[in-house]
C-alpha cells in the first residue's frame, strides 16, 4: 500500500531520519520499534503529512505520495493517534470524537445523532464515560481511549499508532489489540508503535527497528524474540529486565497518609512508607490511585485525612507546601503537568528547586548537563526546548527535575510511560538507588510486571479503595489482579 524509500528528516541540530526504508501491506500489523530519539513519531508525522520530509520518497498505491499538511495525509486515507494527545478539552468526548464531520440536520449539529453514535463508538472500544462528558474531566487514560475511538471512527485505510497503549491497563490494551485484529481482517494497513516489545510479539505481522534515525531490520515477525528486538534497537544484549533490588534495613516511618479521602472515590486510605522502601500501588484505571497522590502532594484538595512526615503532622494544601516539606510527584500528564514546554531543558530541570533562590545560568546549565548524561538524555544541548524532545526523553526531564529537588518523599506516577527497554532498566536502578539511600519511594503503574520488579510490597487500589496488600515474597499476577478487580465484581462473581 505504501513503500518509503530513503527517508531523510533534519530539524536545526538533530537528523531526525537518516535514510528510512518501510513497505506497508494492507491487512498487516506492522511495528515499528527503536529507543527514545530514534525517529518513530517523526516518522510518523512524514507519513501523516505533518513533517514533510527533506529528502527520500513515498509513494501510496505505486503512485508519489508527496503531502504538504496533516489535511493531504487524511484525504490519502490515513488516520493517526499520535504519542501526544490532542483532545479539545472543552468541548465533550462526543464531540470530540466527530469533529471532523459533525452530524447535521437541517444545517445545525443533530445533538441527538451525535451522542447515540458517540456512544456506539465508546462501547465498541469499551470507555465507560457519558458522551456529553468534557474532555477536561476525563483521566489520560480515559483520554487516550478517545483518541483511539476517534481514528477508528474515520474508516481509514491506513491506521498509524504511536505508543497507544502507554497509558492504558491490559484490559484495555487486550480490548484495543481485539479491535486492531478486527481491522487488519478488514484489510485495513495498521503501523503500531510500542515500548512494549510483549505487545509487539503478540500483534504484529512484521516489524521494522530504527536505529538513529536509520531502519536497522525490516522483516516478518516469525522467529523473532525479544532479545532479537532489544539487540537490533540498543546494538547491545540487555542482560535482565530488572536490577537487583539493594539490600536495605527497614528505616523509620517516613510518610503516613491516615483516613484520607479524595472527591469522587469511597476511600477512605490509609498507609504508610518506610524509609527505603518501595512501595507500588497497582489498581485499574480510574481506580483512585492518581487521584490519592495528588491530594497528598497538595494538587487536589483532600475531603479529609491527615499526612504525617517523619512522624510529625504536617499541612498540604498546595504542591509548594509539598516541595518544602519534601514530597514530590512525577506526575502521569508530563506535558500538560510536569514541563513547560516552550522553556529549554535547563530551565525544566531546576523549577522544582527554585523556590526564590537565585540560580546562575550557568549553573542552571551545568546541572541540567549533569542530569542530562546520567539519564542518557538524547538532545541537541541543554538549550533546545522541551516541546521538540521525543516523548522518552521529555519524561527524562521531568525525572530530573525531581531528582534536583531532593524530596525525602518520591512518589512517581508512570515513572517509565514512554521510555525504552533500555532507559526502563537505568530509571528503575535510579529509583532503587533512591531507596537505598534512605528515600521512601511510592511507584504507581499500570505495568504490573514493572512494580513486581521493582517494589517491596504492592497495595492494590480496587475502585477507590485499598483491596489488599501484597509483600514481595507473595507477589503474584494473577493474585493482584482478581485484588484490582475485586470492588468492581458482585459477591461471589470471577474477574
Ligand atoms: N519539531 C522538532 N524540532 C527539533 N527537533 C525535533 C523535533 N521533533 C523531533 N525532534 C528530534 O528528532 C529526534 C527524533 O525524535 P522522535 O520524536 O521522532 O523520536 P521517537 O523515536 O518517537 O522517540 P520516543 O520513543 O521517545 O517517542 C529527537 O532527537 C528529537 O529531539
Ligand atoms: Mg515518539
């Protein structure tokens, strides 16, 4: 359906392609794969007609294929969920969902057609939100789910997805990969970008590596394993997946969250973290998880409950509270609450820390750097703005902007949403160094084998409340699981 041949793409310092091939069949799957920086949404927006490129060709159908805006890519047939979202949070997931060609009827918008085939559309993927719901209200992975539900909605032949299923829980991956294969019987072209190499061995026909801009492998899926992937996108062998946990002592308690209760869920929660521990918290999407950590870090108000430090009372009402007594949050949204993105790496890097102080240029830069090359961040210099890093390597800098902070209390929302195979294993050693210095990390993910790879006990949030806790030596998936599932299921009932 469409061949790209030689594709070259170059932004002021970087070449973003550097001699991309990829053949695209109709009724295939076919991944593309490569470490943060490596090319894939850049890529994307070429075939997409957002980024037309500097040099290489395309061609759709055997014939040129040279589009000059994201209209010529639509009208080609091509539909995209890009890594960032780009929802209109005013308006209502209804409305959303069918911007492109609202239903009318006598010349104005027909209401009524609009949220029955709005709510077809959310059942097919299975979001269970009202179609006259603004998008504002809506968690990232609900948000993400609309995404999706609107390229389906546009019947096109070629489908390009960028990391969709960063955000989601394997519920609603598992749903998204029925719909997918449902596609791809169609005859529908499916480009399906991942971090998740399981995924990708699971659903795709073919795959293509790319490697500094460059694709490396381009091949049939059959016979390939994971190593062959991670080999082909680092140039190296991964030895394993997750660090060793460091040998600590249990420290004092150093957070304690008593009684607390958030604006919309059952609650209430109490818990508490050692110093040096890791703690997970593992749960379904919209289970209440993100929503206890921001009321604790002084992001949302709290209905009630208290928060003690180091064993002492202390009052949050706002993050800056938070900052000074010592708790940060890496936030699920990174780029609509953790960066600000038209501001250059340097100045990301030491917002949490500020705080009035005066700060050199130079310093800021300095320290910016030191961050830079210890999380392997992949820029054109310190100065380049943070919109125009990949995805991988903007939440690289929201790491390091806590990192900078030196909070006693960490607690990291998605920590690795976005983040190659590699960098996965350097963030996770980096959080478990945290811990055996004596910090008390709290990791919310929805990746579960992430938090049994990395956490010292996992309490598991079934709809806004804590359905168990689960230590170490007794993690088990499938245990956890039926734990997330349990407030949502009548007694008696199986997951
Ligand atoms: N608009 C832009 N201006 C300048 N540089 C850009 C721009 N967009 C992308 N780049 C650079 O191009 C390179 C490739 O980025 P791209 O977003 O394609 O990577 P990616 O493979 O999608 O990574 P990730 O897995 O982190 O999403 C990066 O070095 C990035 O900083
Ligand atoms: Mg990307």
């Amino acid at each position: 359906m469409m061949r790209v041949t030689g594709l070259v793409k170059r932004f002021p310092g970087v070449v973003a392609l550097d001699g991309v091939d990829l053949d695209i069949r109709a009724g295939e799957i076919h991944a593309l794969v490569g470490e943060n920086g490596a090319g894939k949404s850049t890529l994307v927006k070429a075939l997409a007609g957002i980024h037309p490129p500097d040099g290489g060709s395309m061609t759709l159908d055997g014939r040129p294929y040279k589009p000059g805006s994201a209209a010529d890519g639509l009208a080609a047939g091509i539909s995209v969920v890009h890594q960032e979202l780009a929802l209109l949070p005013y308006l209502t997931v209804a409305e959303n969902l069918f911007l492109r060609a609202l239903p009318r009827k006598a010349g104005v918008v027909d209401r009524r057609r609009l949220r029955t085939d709005a709510a077809a559309l959310l059942a097919e993927i299975g979001l269970d939100v009202a179609p006259d719901t603004p998008v504002e209200r809506l968690g990232i992975a609900q948000m993400q789910l609309v995404e999706i539900a609107k390229a389906i909605s546009t019947e096109a032949r070629l489908l390009i997805m960028d990391e969709p299923t960063a955000t989601l829980t394997s519920r609603e991956s598992g749903r998204l990969f029925g719909i997918l294969r449902g596609l791809r019987e169609r005859g529908v072209a499916i480009v399906y970008i991942s971090h998740h190499l399981q995924e990708v061995l699971e659903l795709a026909d073919r795959v293509t590596v790319l490697r500094n801009g460059r694709s490396v492998v381009s091949r049939p899926m059959a016979g390939v394993t994971a190593p062959d992937l991670v080999r082909a996108m680092v140039g190296r062998d991964l030895a394993q997946e997750y660090p060793p946990l460091p040998e600590r002592a249990a420290g004092e308690e150093m957070l304690k969250v008593t009684g607390l209760r958030v604006s919309g869920f059952d609650g209430p929660l109490s818990f508490s973290v050692r110093a040096g521990e890791v703690v997970g918290f593992a749960g379904l999407v919209g289970a209440g998880r993100t929503e206890a950590m921001r009321a604790i870090f002084g992001a949302d108000t709290a209905l009630a409950g208290t928060i003690e430090l180091h064993g002492r009372k202390v009052r949050v009402r706002h993050p800056k509270d938070a900052v000074r007594h010592g708790i940060s949050l890496l936030t699920e949204d990174r780029k609509s609450q953790g960066l600000v993105l038209d501001l250059p790496i340097s100045a990301n890097v030491t917002l949490a820390k500020l705080r009035g102080a005066l700060l050199s240029f130079k310093r800021e830069r300095a320290l910016a750097q030191q961050y830079g090359s210890r999380l392997h961040l992949r820029s054109a210099g310190v100065s380049q703005h943070v919109r125009t890093l990949s995805g991988g390597n903007q939440q690289k800098v929201v790491l390091a902007k806590w990192l900078n902070a030196g909070s006693d209390v960490l607690i990291v929302d998605e920590p690795t949403r976005g983040i190659d195979v590699g960098a996965k294993y350097e963030i996770h050693e980096l959080l478990l160094g945290l811990a055996a210095e004596g910090k008390a990390l709290l990791v919310v993910s929805s990746d579960l084998p992430e938090l049994m790879g990395i956490c010292d006990r996992i309490l598991v949030f079934s709809r806004g409340k804590i359905a168990g806790e689960v230590a170490r030596a007794d993690f088990d998936a499938e245990h956890i699981l039926t734990l997330a599932y349990s407030g949502y299921l009548k007694n008696g009932e199986k997951p």
